[in-house]
C-alpha cells in the first residue's frame, strides 16, 4: 500500500533519484513520526485531549515547554531526512539540504494555494467549523481574522516564501550524486 502523506518527499526523491526506491526515505520519515507523536501522546496521557488542550492554553509554561519540543522535534525531522537522503540515496549534504528546502517550499505553496483559493477567511472558518478552536458565534461574528489578528495577506506571504525556498531548493538539490549505495555505520545500504 502506497502512502499519499508524504507526496513532496517522494516527489523531491523522484526528482533527485528518479526509479530510486523510497523504503530509506519512509523508514526515517516513519522514525521521526513516531518521535513527534511520542512527544505528543505524553502530553496527552497525562489528563487527556481536553486536559491537553486547556492546559496548553492556560499554563504559558506548559505551553512554552510544549513548542520548545514540538519545534525541536521539527527540526531534528529535517535533519534527519537530510542525514538520510544522503546515506541512503548518496547525495551530498549541499543535495540534501537544497532537497529539504525544496520540500518545505512545496509545501508552503500547498497551504498558501489552499489558503488564497476559497479566501483567508472563509478557510479558518471552514477549519474552525471542523475543529471548534475559537468559539463558534464568536468565529461567526467577528471573523478569525479580525478575531485573533491574521493578516489577511498571509496566503501571498505563503505562498511568496514557498516560492523562494523552491527555488533555493532546486539551485542547491542540483548537481552530480555521490554512487547510490553508501556505507552507513558498518552496514550497506542500497538507495537504487
């Protein structure tokens, strides 16, 4: 069974390696889900999703602890896939961070376009009528925008910046690749 999760790392694979196996680049994306929702399934076990979400939102130093890790949780995933994009599918570091920049760039192209066709506004609406982050008459009758103060022209930043990272990323993936298999702490691995 094929994963449609992760269309831009196996687009940006494809790209790079074309006909290369993805099994490396799942196995460290799996590794790193795994860890991000390690992280938060125990801030979840301890009172719940309802005790989660208020204490996130009451406590700033539960919160502040909770984006500390989350966001260093994030970072490790973009190093780790640099670090096996390169062991695996034998591209240089240069390779591998212009992949994950190009990734990243994808991606914020994807939510500034998901973002800017419907309208700012009636996207958060339609994301809050699912969630129910903001209170729902209060949604309704202010707008989130105005409510929690989101410029209405984050979609175009958005999609500027994915833009700019995509380009960053295609000039920096570009170049000759190092032979496929590449050995990695005693054992062969083979990219294809």
């Amino acid at each position: 069974m094929r994963s449609r999760g992760t269309g831009a790392a196996r687009l940006v694979l494809w790209w790079l390696r074309p006909g290369a196996d993805a099994f490396w680049l799942w196995a460290v994306l799996g590794g790193v889900l795994l860890l991000r929702t390690l992280l938060f399934m125990g801030a979840v076990a301890l009172r719940g999703p309802g005790g989660y979400w208020f204490r996130f939102w009451v406590d700033p130093g539960v919160r502040e602890i909770y984006v500390t890790l989350a966001v260093a949780a994030f970072l490790y995933s973009l190093a780790a896939v640099m670090i096996g994009l390169a062991a695996a599918y034998g591209l240089r570091l240069r390779q591998g961070v212009g992949a994950v920049v190009l990734g990243v760039g994808g991606a914020l192209l994807g939510l500034g376009a998901l973002l800017a066709l419907p309208g700012l506004e009636r996207a958060l609406t339609t994301i809050n009528d699912q969630m129910a982050i903001v209170p729902l008459g209060l949604s309704r009758i202010l707008g989130l925008t105005v409510h929690l103060g989101i410029p209405t022209a984050l979609p175009m930043w958005l999609l500027t910046a994915g833009g700019i990272l995509g380009m960053l990323g295609v000039l920096a993936a570009a170049g000759r690749r190092r032979q496929p298999g590449v050995e990695v702490g005693g054992a062969e691995l083979d990219g294809r």
